[in-house]
C-alpha cells in the first residue's frame, strides 16, 4: 500500500525542492511558510508534523528541535531515486514517530547516476546552480553534489539561500555491498508570520549534517546489515538579525542498527536491534539526552493465494520506559491482477524536545507532556496491471494524547503544548493511474494520474483552536499527466484542488516543458499558472505564479 514517488515522475514536477514534490502525493499536506521548502513540515492525513517520520535510505532523518525544519534534507533532488510513502503507523518496524507515516527518501547508487553542470533563474532574483559528479574507480562508485539556491523573495522578509553537498560511495564486491554517505546543508531565510509587524526583520539560520555508513552480506538465505549514524542540526534564530541577540537549538543524534532478513519456508524473516542515543540543547536548556533501544520482529508469509505479514517492535527509552508496537497486514489475492487487504498497526511517539522545552516568542513548551499512542486500521482493494493500478482505501485512527499546540492570549498570541485525550480520524481516498502507452492512438501520453482523499477529524480537545487539528484538508483532488510532443518535447501539467477546514478553497496548477538536444536539456516551470493567491498557514500567503528557466549540459 505504498506510493511509489519515482524519478521520472519527480523530474516532471515543476519543482526545486522535496517539499514541491511531495505536495502531489495524495494524503500529504506540505505546510509552508514560505517559498521552496522554507519551514516546510508535513501533515499525513491529518497528522501534526511531528507524526510523520522523515527517512533517508532508511536513516531516520525527523528534526525533534524545531515544528518547521522537517525537510531541512542535506541532498540534492537529482540524487533522489524514488520516494517512498506510507500513510499509516509504522511503530513496528520504526519506533516512535511512525504515527501518521512515513517517508523514506531512496537516492541513487552510483551506476544510476550522471555527471552534469546545470543552472536555474527566474522571478524573484531566484538562482540556482547545480553540480554532480560521478567517478568510477574499480568496483566502486564516488558521487558528489553540490547546489547552491537563492533568492530575494516573493514579499517582504521571504529572502532565501541554500547551499547543500552531498557524497555518496558505494562499493559492490560479490556478495558483500558497502554505502558511505555524508551531507551537509547550511540555510538562511527571512521569516514572515503573524508577529512581522511587531518584529519586522526576522530571521534564522540552521545547518544540517548527517553521516550513514551500510554494510550489506548477502548469505543467500540469510542477508546480514550494519548500519551506523550520526545527525547534526543546528539552528540560530533572531527576531532581527541587524540587531542579532540570536537564540540557538541544537539535535545531534548517533545510532547503530543490525538486521538479519532469513528466507524460511513461507517467506521472509525479519528482525532487527538499534540503539539511538539523542543529545538536545536550547538558549536556556543544555544537554537533555534520550537513550532509545528497539527490538524488532517481522514475518513475511504467503500461502495460497494469501499474503500475510505481521511484526511487533519492543522499545525502551530511558526516559519514558517500555512501549510494545505490534501490526499486521492481510491480503487476499482474487487474481494475479487484483487483491483486497486489511491492515492494523499501533504506533506511539514520545514527546520532543520542542514540545517539551520551548521558550521563545512564538511556542512554549511542557515538560510534563505524555506520550501519545495510536491504533489504525485500513481497508482497501488495489487493482494492478500493465494498463493501470488502482487503489480504494478507507481508514480509521484512534489517537491517545495526541500533542499539539493551542494559542494563548498575552498581548502577543502565543502557543502551547498540550496532550488531547482522543483524537478520532476517518476518511477514504482513491488513487489511479493509467499508461496508455499500450493504446495506439495515445501512445504519446506517457502517464495520467488522478486521485481524491477525504478527511474527518474529532476530538474531546478543551480548546476552541489547535494549530494542526484545526487546521487540515477536508477534500483533496490530486490530477497529473505527462506526454510527449514533436521534435522531442515533453510537457507535463499538475493540478490540485484542495478544500481546507478553516481557508478558502484553491486550485493550484503548475506545467512544465522539458526539451533535450544533444547533451544539453532545456526545462521551462511554471507555478502556479493562474497566480492564485492562497495560505498553508494562516497570515502566510504563498508566492503567486513563478517562472523558471533552467539549462542543464550532461558531461
């Protein structure tokens, strides 16, 4: 029940950034607070931001400092080979976290990519340059990236630059693979809310670092993995940086993971030990460390026309103690073409350091907060073949103490944590795609992509608002469609229809025309064509049509 976000549909999207790309998978809402993906966060099904649990190649990548830093990512979008999306709990295989969801970022092995130069401009002073370099030596692969992004931004205070690298080596030597990889972002960017006109040269800047380090033995009926990790994010913040005073964040976490996957006579096995240990710090609070240890257990069987699978993680954390996630998925499978499925998971999340020890002149936190538990269900039916895939879903989630944030009335609104007992969550959605390629006379449509969610939310909450369950999207309308035209054009369009609780409704369309000659690739975007003036978040307008031109020459 996964979406599968792959490369060629990521380099059709008229975007720059994960954060553009993911606004047209069905059930995600990207909240932004600004041009590109500047404090961006995402809300799976009407998850807070928190509830969904961001992964790079399996590395757990989520930002527990800040509510607006979640795709603050250290990788290039040409270094990413498809994107993985679960829209359900996952706590059996990933900890806490995996409420709402997950994204796992997937990037490419070094046989997969190319060395090029390439640059962007368009509105709002935007420029952006590109370089990637793949060198071969032997068995192995070195792959390095680098992207600068800037711009001077859409209104006042919306000013933005970006610099990101990215290394990668990979080594394939019979049955053993070995993956080494390091990123590193720096960012800058003017910041625009309710509180601009009281302070009105807001500003932050934040860093991000991470090392992961895979080995892989492939035994045949057994597959061995290590892993090891260390994530760095670091974050300045000024309510007006001409005059500086700067508060500072910081999470590093460090982490080893094995998993032994064994093939046994129904299917697979899985099981898994990992040990985090996560070390935070703000302006008036140091070094508050949480140790993380999680037990993993997986089966994968199929028997007639069954697919079973079924698991449980144990995790301790040293501050909050045991917590047990067990799951299971069942599929009967009507043909080779079609199935229908049930699904159950638990999933739980302990409270961040945000959430716990904000203090600064927009959120306050509680240290008292508890952690929050979640039970999902789903049903579903899928349809599958050369011509299409289809999927019918409907869900139910019942979330305990679930946290958000409620405004406070001091002269100056402000927000604070707070547990809600219940929280119950339903909807349905429908997702569809069509390759007629196979019908001769539409042979040049490459892909057709349409899909509808609904979403209800209730809860026993004692306020009157909360910044995320007050605040998601009751309807969504997701449409996409890439073909080719004479003398090797390309044109992609992409439309959302969104209907949120509390805003007005928009439809948002972006285009894209893609030409390639030679070594040279020429693509022109353009967003949001009909320059509808639309909020993520309230007293945050988004940017109104934007067009970009971008020259790519592969070395």
């Amino acid at each position: 029940t996964k979406i599968i976000v792959s490369e060629d549909k990521i380099k059709s999207i008229p975007g720059t950034s994960i954060a553009e790309v993911l606004e047209y998978v069905l059930g995600l809402n990207i909240k932004r607070h600004g041009a590109s993906d500047v404090l961006a966060n995402i809300s799976t099904f009407g998850g807070t931001g928190e509830q969904t649990l961001i992964l790079l190649d399996g590395l757990k990548i989520s930002n527990q400092q800040s509510l607006h830093h979640d795709l603050d990512l250290p990788i290039n979008i040409d270094d990413i080979k498809q994107i993985e999306i679960s829209r359900n709990a996952a706590a059996r295989q990933y900890g806490s976290g995996a409420v709402s969801g997950v994204v796992n970022i997937i990037t490419k092995n070094g046989d997969e990519r190319n060395s090029y130069l390439a640059t962007e401009f368009g509105d709002y002073s935007l420029l952006n340059g590109n370089l990637m370099v793949n060198i071969p030596i032997g068995k192995s692969f070195h792959n390095l990236s680098f992207t600068t992004l800037s711009s001077s931004g859409y209104k006042t205070n919306t000013d933005f630059l970006k610099n990101t690298f990215y290394y990668k080596y990979s080594l394939q030597d019979g049955k053993t693979s070995t993956n080494f990889s390091f990123g590193y972002l720096t960012r800058g960017n003017g910041i625009t809310n309710h509180l601009e006109n009281v302070y009105e040269n807001q500003y932050e800047k934040n860093s991000t670092k991470f090392f992961n380090s895979k080995i892989h033995w492939d035994f045949s009926r057994i597959k061995l993995e290590s892993n090891t990790h260390w994530y760095d994010h670091r974050d300045e913040l000024a309510y007006n940086k001409e005059i500086g005073g700067w508060e500072n964040y910081s999470n590093t976490e460090i982490g080893v993971n094995f998993n032994a996957n064994a093939k046994s006579k129904l299917g697979n096995r899985k099981t898994g030990f990992t040990y985090n240990r996560e070390t935070n710090s703000n302006t008036t609070v140091k070094e508050i460390t949480r140790d993380h240890f999680t037990l993993t257990y997986q089966d994968d069987i199929s028997w007639n026309k069954w697919d079973i699978n079924l698991g449980i993680s144990g995790n301790y954390y040293d501050d909050f103690g045991w917590y047990a996630a067990p799951g299971y998925q069942l599929a009967y499978n009507i043909n080779d073409n079609a199935n229908i499925y049930h699904k159950y998971d638990n999933g739980f999340r302990l409270p961040s350091f945000y959430e716990m020890y904000a203090d600064d002149y927009i959120y306050t936190g509680d240290a008292n907060l508890n952690g929050e538990s979640i039970n999902s269900y789903e049903f579903g039916m899928q349809l599958y073949g050369s011509a299409m895939t289809m999927t019918l879903s409907q869900f139910y989630k019942n979330n305990q103490n679930t946290i958000d944030w409620y405004p406070t009335s001091s002269g100056i609104t402000k927000w604070k944590a707070v547990n809600i007992a219940d929280v119950l969550t339903s909807g349905h959605s429908m997702r569809l795609e069509l390759y007629p390629e196979i019908i001769k006379r539409l042979g040049f449509v490459d892909r057709i992509e349409v899909g509808y969610a609904y979403l209800d939310i209730n809860h026993n909450g004692k306020k009157d608002e909360y910044k995320n369950l007050s605040h998601y999207l009751k309807h969504q309308v997701i449409f996409g469609t890439k073909y080719n035209l004479p003398f090797g054009i390309s044109r992609s369009w992409y439309v959302r229809y969104e209907q949120p609780i509390t805003y007005d409704n928009r439809t948002i369309i972006d285009t894209q025309i893609h030409y390639s000659i030679w070594r040279i690739e020429t693509t022109l975007n353009i967003n949001n064509v009909f320059n509808v003036e639309y909020e993520d978040v309230e007293d945050i307008t988004l940017p109104g049509r934007w067009i970009k031109f971008s020259l790519r020459y592969n070395l």
